[in-house]
C-alpha cells in the first residue's frame, strides 16, 4: 500500500511541477529559518550550562538606594562570600571575581606587550565552583600562593608558542610579575563571562573588609537540596550583623535611621543559568543577552514556519478542482476514505521531508552569513546531536501530518456523483478558511515589518541623539597608561601635529570604560543619611573642551588656579539630587578613609550640561569630575581630513616615547555604537527574517493566483468578448486579495504597537510609536501583495478569449 501511495505521489509532484515548487521552496524556506531561530535560541538558553553545578550556583546582586540614586549592581562587597561560608552550612563554596579589565602583558624575556583583555582576580576556589577544566596544573593549587596566574590555551599559544608554559613567568603592566601554575580550556563561547587570565586574589591591590563599596562578583555553589530564595532571607541578618557596624561608624546612625531616610539595601540571588538573559544590573562582566529576544525571535520562527504551512495548506485546497474528479473516480472504483486520506498525507509528507533537506543545505549554506551576523559561533552538528537529532526527525513528519491534515480530510471528503456531475464549487471565494489563512500570513507579516522598522528607528535615534557631548572626529589612544608620567609629554607631542584641535588624558569617558562611584556630603551637613552617590571621574585641565561639553554653569578647571586641585565640577543631574539653587563655590566632602573618619572637601567650580555616560536604557546619573592623574587613555579631537596619514603620525609618536608597547586606538562614536551592537543585530536580524517572511507569503500568494486565474478563465474569456479593458479584470482578480490584505493591517496593527511599545519600555529615551509607520508597513503589504498578484492577473486577463472560451 505504501509503495502504491509513493508513486501516485512522484507521480503528481512531477505532474505540477510548478505548484511542487513553490511548496516545496516555501516550506523549506520556513525550515530553514526556523532551524536557523532554533540554533539562536539554544545558544542563548544554554549559557552557563556547561557548569556541573549550573544549578546550584548563584551570584549575589545588590540593590541600593542612596543619595537620590537608585542603583542595581551585579557586584557586592567583598566580605559577603568568606561570611557566608562561615556562618551558615548551606554554603559549600564560594568564589570572587575582581575584572581589571585591559593590560599589557609580556613574557619575562620579552620587551615587546601583547595587549589583553579581561584581565581578572580570583580566588583558589574559582575551580571548585565553575567547571573549568585544567588541561595542566593542580585547579586546588594554582591560585593558592601569592604571584601566580592561571592563563587559557590560547593565552599560552600566543606568548609561549609550542613551549611549556608551566612555571614560566609573565609580566603585566603593574610591573607585576606572575608564575603560571595552570593552563586551562578556553571558556565557552556561551559563558556569560570570559577571561584568559586568572590572577590570585592574593594579589589583588584592593582595601578588604569594606562592607559599604560594591566592587567583586561574588558566587556562591549552594549544597544540594537547599532552597536558594529561603537562603536569601538570611541576607537581613547579614546586613544587621555586619553592615550595620559600618553605617554607624561612617554615616553615623543606626540602620533604621539609614532606612528612616528614605535609603534601602539589599541583596538577592540569581541562578547562574539566568544571568545571561535575566539580569540587568550595572556592573556586569560583560554584555548581556535579553529574554525578549529570545521570545521575539522564537515567535518569529513559529510564524514564519506557520506562513510556510499555511501556504501548504492553501494551495493544496485551491488546487482541489482538478483533484476533484480523480477522487470522485477513485471513490466509484472502491477506494475507502481512509485510503484516500493515506494517500493525501503520503504527499504532504514527502513534500516536507523534500522541503526538509533542501532546508538542511540553506542553513549550512547560511549559517556562516548568520554567525557573523548574530555574533555567534552556531554549527550545524548541534541540530544533530542526541538532545535535537530526535526533534530534526519529528519535525518534517509533525510538519507533514499538520499541512497535509486539512487538505486531506477536505478532499476525500468529495461525493463521487457531486464530482463527477461538475457540482462542487473549489473557487477561491468560496473558502472562508482559505481565506482567513491569508489573513494570518499577512498580519504577520505586517507585524514584522513594523517591528523592523522601529527597531531601525530607535537605532537611528540613538546614533543620531545629541548625547550632551561630540563624540564626532575624537580618536582614543588606549593603554596609555603604559607610559606612566610620559602620558602628558604624548599629549603635548601629539598636540604640535597639524589636524589635532584638542587632547585630553582620562581613564574616564563617556563611553563603556572606567566607572567610580563615591558617597558625598554637603559641608556642614549634620544629616549623614543626606549625602549623595555619585559617579567621580577623574580627568585634566582640557577635558571638557576636548570632549565638546558645556557648561551652564561657573568655570573649567584652569592651570592659573592651584587651587583647582580641591575644585570639582558637577552635573545639573547631581545639582538637583544635592537641591543647590546656586552651586557655584559650595562645598561638598567626601571620606578619603571611612574608618578614620578622614574627609577631603571640594570647592564647586562649575556645572556641566547633562550628558550620557551610560547606555540610553537608562537615565543621566549624578556625575562629577576631579583633577587627577588617571592616565588610562588619551582623546584627541581632530580635524584633519585625512585620518590614515595622521593616525602614522600619532603611532609614530606613541613609539618613540614607548617602544616596545602597542598602539591601539579607536574612534569614540565606534566605542559609543559598541553599547548598542545588540540592538544593531537584533535590526538585521529582523530585517533578514521579516524579508524571508513576507516572502514566503508571497510564494503562497503568487500560486493562489494562478489556481485563482485557471479556475476563472472562461469568465475572463466572457468579460473580453463583453467588452472588458484589462485595467479592469486586473481589478476584478485583485480585489479578492486586497480586501483580505487590508483585513490583516487591521488585526496585525494593534498587535505590533502592543508588542513594540513592551520592548522600547527597556529604553529611558526612545522614539515615540506614529501612526504613519502602520501607513508605511500596510502600503508594503499591499504593494507585495499587487506586485505579487499582478503577474498573474495580467497574463489572465491578457489571454485570447478565443481561448479562453474553448478551455475545459
């Protein structure tokens, strides 16, 4: 029975070869894109799953009110994690990690630096909580003793070569040097944290003990069976125990009085597994995913596989005209309604499993394309590993019995003598279902594209949004510090070159970089709960004119003033946290040692015109700035309208003060981009994905047509011969279409100003929603669906009615 039904099917594939097509090439197309989702979206749920213990690891997250700030930190103090593992049993370990970020690093015999990123402290436990396996060295040992480090293999590939690195000295930029005790895996790529270089934490040049500063990710591995959010309850009496001391020693009230003041702490776990698409916090190792994304795009392969299917099951009624007599003369030959039932889905599913491996060889074909895109390292194998291979089976059969159900059951539903008699009506009006499938394709496709053009709005918004300084034409030498009191003989160097306007030395830029934050007071405050956090950036004389900022207030610091070395210049955002009507020469404090109770005072220079120094995501922070010596990079403004040939020129300089170390620069709009390069891959993402869409509904739509024109040739035959322009049998064959396109802007509208009100809510500063982007995106939609059906309706409305006329 099953070979008769596969070769009735081959035989009607070859047969229409044209309608083959377009299913097949349809369906595989929504396979393909939805394989291609699918393998996204595994990536980003199984971050941090390579950990043995992934589900009894959490990291400790803080949230702070104070000063008029609202803070949410991933970092905590740095007694937290040694506390809990003494006081309560349920910890079985924990570990710390303090990022240093970028430093230069040599072997001991070399003179020349490799620059390195992600340079991070960490405690001997850190092998005992993560899963990271050492492919040499003692995990117990090798951050055990002061001066040794832990570096991966690729780390060990660049500065060693084929040599043994074991016991082998490296030298950082602190003139620190390290003995590596271990060679490790490289971290995986879905780690929501990577480094090549674990330094003991022995050795981190940090002040311990400090209940009140928030500057470690701390982790804790819970033993088994216990339950984290009862764990969690014990941070009150932590924060009693502990913290309580401290506030009263520095602020000077108790913790009740703390919190009486309108001030809150806090702390709170998150599973290791959800920090990746979970946590929003500042301070994170590195940049996180978002679980919006993760249900955007996992809707999006869901519609898209939706649109193929229902283009299936469209075409397959449509065409039930000229099936209709093969199953009336099957049904009068003998043929039971299971049998023909049996036969219909042995079409489908050939169909599909067709369609299926053509889509294997588009997602090999476009997973390069799409890795680069999306920032992944995304591989075919994983859609036939054990966990999915069972799925990729399934799936065309689950596709097969779903597209083919309706069709079948339709068909063999014919009575022979109806059939036979020319009494069943198959037109394209006269399906409601038919019609409401359309429908469906349609409003998907409109909320596609409406969600890819106000993603690419608010991109626009951000990269064009005067952020309160010139990021324009201002290039950032970085690791400037490698040069120690050098850094200000470059700046003056580079300053004689013909096309440098400006140059600045700070650390600290409005980009992703160095943050600081510090707790000030008022002079003469008695109320210790009434002081201010705030970010305190260290920077020189000509910042703010390098960096293009303004002031709406007093003055800059000035190399004619000595005494600008206790000057400092605020914000309006902290002016109006700390409620001065007229700041200029106000003073505000700040302990220097909390303990001893040692205070600096700052005299108010001046105001600075609030500027983003954060993702757009959030609000302007209370900022100030201080004359210091940070040296972490050099900013020059520049007008020279040739780039290359003076970025020579700075190179040449930066060698001849600091032979031997790298230059490295980047240009400060490029580093601003870099905090949206998500939401810039989300764009593409979507726009690749809405187009693919919107063209599988036009493959559905465009054999519609066809079947609609064959089934109304002889109308159109009779219409010419009446006297009918083609204009207007255009218009007749159109209208059907139109009205069920217009039908879905109304219902697909709604739907995506609701879903992409939701994701702008993320943003503190976004595009409003207008109304003309439903405009835009229903007059794509219905020219798609003109274009698409044009063709067809021409070349009918086109044909010799003579023609016409003697067709059967």
């Amino acid at each position: 029975m099953l070979t008769s039904y596969l070769k009735i099917a081959f035989r009607m594939l070859r047969k229409q070869r044209a309608l083959t097509f377009i299913n097949i090439v349809g369906l595989a197309t929504g396979l393909a894109c939805c394989m291609l989702i699918m393998l996204y979206v595994l990536d980003e749920l199984n971050y941090d799953r390579y950990n043995t213990n992934a589900d009894r690891i959490y990291r400790i997250q803080a949230d702070i009110k104070f000063g008029g700030n609202d803070m949410h930190f991933a970092v905590s103090p740095d007694p937290i994690g040694p506390t809990l593992k003494k006081d309560y049993p349920q910890v079985e370990q924990f570990v710390r990690l303090h990022n240093r970020g970028t430093w230069l690093v040599k072997r001991e015999d070399e003179s020349t630096n490799l620059r390195e990123d992600n340079i991070t402290f960490a405690d001997s436990t850190l092998f005992e909580v993560f899963t990271l396996p050492l492919v040499a060295g003692n995990p117990k040992r090798a951050l055990a003793e002061p001066n040794t480090v832990v570096i991966s293999e690729s780390a060990a590939k660049r500065h060693f070569g084929n040599r043994n690195p074991m016991g082998q000295t490296l030298v950082f930029v602190n003139k620190q040097a390290y003995t590596v005790t271990g060679v490790m895996r490289d971290m995986p790529k879905n780690s929501h944290f990577h480094s090549d270089f674990f330094l003991t934490m022995l050795n981190d040049d940090y002040t311990w003990g400090q209940w009140l500063s928030n500057n470690h990710h701390t982790y804790v591995l819970l033993k088994p069976g216990t339950d984290p959010q009862a764990f969690a309850k014990n941070f009150d009496a932590i924060i009693e125990k502990y913290m309580g001391p401290q506030v009263m020693q520095i602020i000077g009230s108790s913790l009740s009085q703390f919190r009486k003041a309108g001030n809150t702490i806090g702390f709170w776990l998150i599973p290791l597994t959800d920090i990746h698409l979970h946590s929003k916090q500042q301070v994170e190792l590195a940049p996180n995913g978002d679980i919006q994304y993760v249900y955007i795009f996992s809707a999006v392969a869901l519609f898209i596989l939706l649109i193929a299917c229902v283009n299936f099951m469209n075409l397959a009624t449509a065409r039930s005209s000229n099936r209709a007599k093969e199953v009336g003369v099957r049904k009068v030959m003998g043929s039971e309604r299971p049998q023909l039932i049996g036969q219909f889905m042995t079409e489908s599913i050939l169909i599909t499993i067709l369609a299926m491996l053509l889509a294997l060889v588009m997602v090999a074909m476009a997973l390069p394309g799409f890795n680069g895109i999306a920032a992944k390292e995304l591989n075919i194998m994983n859609l036939i590993s054990p966990y999915q291979l069972p799925w990729l089976i399934a799936l065309p059969f689950v596709v097969g019995l779903l597209t083919g159900s309706y069709p079948a059951f339709f068909l063999s539903s014919f009575k022979p003598i109806a059939v036979l008699k020319g009494r069943v009506s198959t037109s394209f009006r006269s399906s409601g279902l038919r019609s409401g499938l359309v429908i469906f394709q349609f409003a998907m496709s409109v909320i596609l594209i409406v969600g890819t053009i106000i993603i690419y709005r608010q991109i626009s918004y951000i990269q064009t949004k005067n952020v309160g300084f010139n990021r324009n034409q201002v290039v950032t030498i970085e690791d400037v510090h490698a040069i120690g009191k050098q850094a200000e003989s470059f700046r003056q160097e580079v300053m004689r070159l013909p096309g440098v306007v400006g140059g600045s030395v700070s650390g600290y830029l409005p980009t992703p970089s160095n943050r600081s934050d510090n707790a000030f007071w008022p002079e003469g405050q008695t109320d210790m709960n009434k002081g201010i956090n705030m970010q305190n950036w260290g920077v020189d004389y000509d910042y703010l004119k390098t960096l293009g900022m303004t002031l709406v207030a007093g003055r800059d610091f000035s190399r004619d003033f000595g005494s600008d070395s206790s000057g400092i210049i605020l914000n309006e955002a902290a002016v109006k946290v700390l409620g001065f009507k007229d700041p200029i020469g106000k003073r505000i404090f700040q302990f220097e040692d909390e303990q001893a109770k040692i205070r600096k005072t700052y005299t108010i220079l001046g105001v600075v015109k609030n500027f983003h120094f954060e993702s757009l995501r959030r609000n302007i922070g209370a900022l100030s700035m201080t004359l210091s010596a940070n040296s972490g990079a050099a900013s020059f403004r520049v007008s020279s309208t040739n780039l290359p040939a003076l970025m020579k020129q700075i190179e040449t300089k930066w060698k001849q003060i600091a032979p031997g170390q790298p230059f490295s620069y980047q240009f400060m709009n490029e580093s601003f981009d870099a905090m949206y390069r998500a939401e810039q891959r989300i764009g593409t993402i979507a726009v690749i994905f809405a187009g693919l869409a919107v063209l599988i509904a036009c493959l559905g739509l465009f054999g519609l047509a066809s079947f609609m024109a064959e089934q109304r040739t002889k109308e159109i035959g009779v219409r010419k011969v009446l006297g009918a322009s083609v204009g207007s049998i255009v218009a007749l064959l159109s209208q059907d279409f139109l009205k069920l396109v217009l039908v879905a802007i109304i219902i697909a509208s709604p739907i995506a100003w609701y879903a992409m009100n939701a994701w702008l809510a993320d943003f503190a500063y976004k595009i409003e929603i207008s109304w003309w982007i439903f405009a835009l995106a229903g007059g794509l939609a219905i020219c798609i669906a003109l274009l698409t059906v044009s063709y067809q309706s021409i070349k009918a409305a086109l044909m010799n009615p003579v023609k016409s006329l003697r067709s059967d």
